[in-house]
C-alpha cells in the first residue's frame, strides 16, 4: 500500500492561477507561486491529499517549451520558493508531483541553442530528431528538425539517445534532491518510447520510496504503459468521455461498458490498473460547462470519487466556475483565481460542500481504494455497483434523471449502512437494502462501523430550476447515446409519474445481465479543448477488440506507419474502423481533421 493507493488530488496549472503574463520576459523573478500557499489548506479541507503541479520550470509561454529544466519559471519566482512550497504542502499532509515534459523542449533551451550556433559543430545535433542542415524553417534557422504536434516552437527530443537519457534522469535526480517531490506526470506520455519511460522508472524506484509516475496517454491500451517496468497510472480519458457524454445523453450504459472494459485491461482486478480519473484539466472544457444540466455536475463526481481509479480535481472546478475552450487560445480553462474569493466556499458553494464530502468519504472508506467492482443495477438513468475489500463493502448508486428513485441493492456483512451524503441510516434486510437516490444525485452507503457515529447529510439543493438546454454551444458533438452504446434498459423499472421508481435487484449481483451484449463502436474524444501543446483528436479505441486476419493488408504494407504520409495513415485508420462496425460522419470527420503524424500513427497502433 503506497501513498499514492489512497491520493485524491487537486491539479494546479500555475502560470494561469497566478495569473502570470503569457510570454517569459526573463527578467527578474517574481514570486506569484507564493500566492498559492493559501490554497494548501483549502487542499486540505476539500479532502485532497495530494497535488499535481504544473508546469513550473522556465519555458516562453505556455510552460511546455521548457528553457531550463533546473529552474524555477521566473515568471513564478525561485527554486527557494518552490523549495518552500513542496515543505509547507508536506507539513499538511499533501504529496506533490510535478509536469515533466521530456518529449520536447522549447527553442530556448541550451542544446537547441548550440546547434544554431554551431551547427554540424554542435556537440547536441543529435539531441533532436531528425536535424537536417540542409532544410529550413519559419525562423529560418538554416536547418529543419522534427517538432511536436506540428509546431517547430516544440523541439523533439531524441529519445534514443543516451545522453538525453542520462540528462533526463539527472534532471529527475535534481528536483527530487532540490525539491523533495513525490513524483511526476510525463507530458505526452503516448508519444514517448517505451525503453526510455523504462529508464524514467529504474530512477523513480531509485530516488525515493513510492515514487509516482503517471502519464498523459489519450487512447490505447492504458495498461501497455502502466505495470511494473514503466509507469505507475495514466490519464484515464476514456472514463472522462464516458462521464460527460453517458450524463448528457442519460445513458449510464456508456459508463458502465468503458468501466468494465477498463477493469477487465486490468485484469479484473482492484490492484490491476489504477487509473488518473479526471473529469476536466488545463487542456479540456471546464466539467460544468459540458454538462447540458448543470445538475448532474453531482453524479457525475460521486461516480469521479467512486469508481475503480485515482479521482482528481482540477482547480476551479469544485466551485462549479465555466471554462469554455476557445479558438486558438485556453486562456479561459486556465484562469487566475484568487483565494479571498473562495476562502468560505465550502461553507456556502454547494458543489464545494460535495467535493469536500467526497474527498472526507474517500479517504475514510478503503474499498473506494483498495475494493473490487461490481455492476449491480445498470439503466439508462439509474446506476449502483459495490466496492469491497476485506470483508467490507461499500454500496454505490446514482440518479440522472429529475425523480427520485427506490433501488433495493444487495449489500455486504454489515448489518446497517450510512448514506455518507445523505446521512441516512438503513437497515439490512434479507441481505439487502432499500435506499432512496434524489433525482440529479446519488449517495455512498458505508457499512455502519466504517461510517462516523452521526453522520451530517450535506446540505445541497438538488434538481433546482435548472433546464436542460441543447443549444449548438453545450451538446456533447464527440458522441450521441444512439451511435455508440445500446439504449434498452436491462433492469426492471416501474416508473409511476407520481410515486418514486422502484428498481428490485436480486441479492446476487446481477452484473452479467445488466452489460449491454452488443458491443459500443469506437468512443471517439474529438477534443476541441486543443491545448497550445495538444494534438488536434484524442481519440480513445475499444481495445476490446481483437486483432483477426483483416489485419494482414496493414501488417504487410509496403511502408512502416511511420513512413506513411498523413493522408495514407488517415485511410488506414479508416479502414480498421470499417472492419469494426459502421463508420459514422463524425468519426469520419474527426479522421480527416487529425492532421498530426504522431497522433495518427499512435492511433493506428491503437487498434492492436
């Protein structure tokens, strides 16, 4: 059992949240992050106990065009003052981990610099990939390299090479020896080589126990870079589609399908993948403003805290603000926010009050953490599963839809439950419970021993008068509940207008009959929340399904995928859908409109 087992984060994209300029002057430090001391308590009340940050290290704009790995942006102060930073969040019971963006540097950097001094010359021309003396470039450096994303502000490193692994790993060294953190998120983890996160792993198991890697990976296989040679978790993107679109389309079978097939990647097994479960950060729209109704912000993190995974907030987001992705610029998902503004919100925000209590509930109950899953009731609007871990179970259930529901769910040993937000008290009956879930909500009942003795139900006011809108600016365009996952109900419900539903479930678990038998096409994240530093498509495959003898034509291509042009890697793409299921406009037009050679040619290696 690591740190990390247990971590509910909070996410901070600094350079915003202090509300830095947008370009790196290099002038003398300025010391914003020390405007950010003040939120490590409010960490600490909402119930995180750890913290990703980033980036911070010199770069020109964004924070993803590093310039010096080994300093402080001075746009946030010094290397004391982060210093300071990571002890005061250690004296609070909150872990830190840093943005580690080892793919690329910015043009900046001092190796990028050499070679434009001293070309063929430089000692580090073969640093970057693919440097070609006889090309040129929009800076017309007199030579061309390999970038990242299509933008030449982001200079590929070499990966191959050793001595970029070695000043890599020193880098590594460095900020844990200067810094103490706890662990670090590799930038563009998908695009990375896998013998080089190896070489990343061997030094976080060197630096300090429980060291944490986890990685940005958008589609694929999650669980081909996380096990025990290469990292730690990943970025769950395929649960955050499912948590938008499966509430905006009232279809919880989305939901619970990418879960179980996440869980089955694993092994079908608790420890088997533990996943960075987010619902936005800096590169996607703000959670509130995907969501149609504004009220299924509340099932949409019970399930975020709940489900097998490590939950994450993204700063912000737990006060229900906006963040809407704009063109050419994510000014807006990365906003300054000041603490004297929200310093009484969990007193007075009612999504503040959840998260908080979500964050209590968490870290008290270890089957949120440590328990298998189980499906137990599963319809379009109503969804319950179990968590359980020795001799212990947690009972799970929410509600999109505007009424309340009864659902009688096979419970554990105990003989009563609490509802950890409801603070109901419930008596198990003939190896059951009989709880009522408010419409738009949801609740976790904890076995009576695990629960406080009196348990205060958080005070929010649910199914409120807000409408449910579908104007061009809020529908969910990724997916529609009708192209990619069935729509019949497998759980009997009895729905009077005037009564509450009432969903019977035997007391054995009825997972096998509520999986939807037909299997979802493709769920593609069209990410029109396009960071400075992110690919066009986020595409995530259902790896479920298997390779067959279709996959010849490709496996015997004349070129390697990546010496395919963008336009044959866009066909064969294609062509791996069709051999999957129909191929609808959408995923036709988010093909034609992935113009990355990297992200195309993971995508393809994603249907393996």
């Amino acid at each position: 059992m690591a740190w990390y087992d247990e971590a509910v984060f909070y996410h901070i994209y600094p350079l915003g949240m202090t509300d830095a300029p947008k370009q790196n002057s290099y002038g003398e430090p300025e010391h914003r992050l020390n405007t950010l001391i003040p939120w490590i308590s409010h960490i600490r009340e909402i119930g995180c106990n750890a913290l990703y940050i980033g980036p911070l290290f010199e770069s020109v704009g964004h924070g993803y065009e590093t310039t010096d790995y080994k300093k402080l942006d001075s746009r946030l102060g010094t290397n004391e003052d982060l210093t300071n930073f990571v002890a005061e969040c250690h004296k609070q019971g909150i872990r830190v981990i840093l943005d580690g963006v080892f793919n690329h540097t910015g043009r900046d950097f001092f190796a990028f610099q050499d070679i434009k001094k001293n070309r063929e010359n430089s000692p580090y021309k073969d640093w970057y990939c693919n440097v070609n003396f006889g090309g040129n470039n929009e800076y017309n450096d007199g030579f061309s390299y390999e970038n990242w994303g299509g933008y030449n502000l982001l200079v590929k490193l070499n990966q191959h090479n050793p001595a970029v692994r070695d000043y890599i790993c020193d880098v590594i060294r460095f900020w844990v020896s200067e810094f103490d953190i706890d662990g670090i998120r590799l930038d563009a983890a998908d695009v990375l080589d896998f013998n080089y996160m190896q070489a990343l792993r061997q030094v976080a198991n060197e630096v300090k126990p429980e060291f944490w890697l986890m990685g940005e990976v958008i589609h694929g296989d999650y669980s081909r870079w996380v096990n025990e040679g290469t990292l730690h978790s990943v970025t769950n993107y395929q649960l955050h589609k499912a948590l938008y679109s499966g509430h905006n389309d009232h279809n919880y079978f989305e939901i619970a399908h990418t879960v179980k097939r996440l869980y089955d990647m694993g092994g079908s097994r608790p420890d088997g993948l533990k996943l960075y479960n987010f619902v936005d950060n800096h590169d996607v729209e703000r959670i509130y403003t995907k969501l149609n109704n504004k009220q299924h912000f509340f099932p949409t993190h019970i399930l975020m805290y709940t489900l097998p995974g490590v939950p994450s907030i993204y700063y912000g987001s737990e006060f229900g603000i906006e963040g809407r992705k704009e063109k050419f610029s994510d000014d807006s998902l990365r906003p300054a926010l000041s603490y004297e503004d929200y310093k009484d919100a969990i007193n007075t925000n009612d999504y503040t009050k959840l998260i908080a209590a979500l964050g209590k509930t968490r870290q008290k109950a270890k089957p949120l953490s440590y328990g298998d899953y189980k499906e137990l009731v599963l319809t379009n609007q109503q969804y319950a599963f179990s968590r359980s871990c020795n001799g212990q179970t947690v009972l799970v259930a929410v509600n999109n839809s505007d009424d309340d529901v009864t659902l009688n769910l096979p419970a554990g040993n105990a003989s009563e439950y609490v509802g950890a937000l409801s603070g109901t008290h419930v008596a198990v009956n003939g190896g059951s419970i009989s709880v009522n879930v408010k419409g738009n909500f949801g609740d976790i009942w904890l076995p009576a021993d695990l629960a406080d003795t009196d348990v205060e139900p958080v005070e929010i006011e649910t199914n409120a008068a807000v409408e449910e809108t579908a104007t061009e600016d809020n529908v969910s365009n990724e997916n529609t509940a009708d192209e990619n996952v069935p729509t019949g109900n497998t759980a009997e419900v009895d729905a009077p207008t005037e009564n509450p539903t009432e969903v019977n479930v035997p007391e054995e678990n009825a997972a096998n009959e509520n999986v939807p038998t037909e299997k979802p096409a493709e769920e593609i994240v069209t990410d029109e929340n396009l960071s400075d530093e992110e690919p066009a498509e986020k595409v995530v495959t259902d790896e479920s399904t298997t390779k067959d003898s279709a996959d010849a034509k490709a496996s015997t291509a004349p070129k390697s995928y990546e010496d395919m042009t963008i336009e044959e890697l866009q066909e064969a793409i294609l062509e791996r859908m069709r051999r999957n299921g129909p191929v609808t406009d959408q995923m036709k037009k988010d093909v034609a409109e992935n113009v990355y050679h990297d992200s195309l040619v993971n995508w393809i290696r994603s249907f393996h």
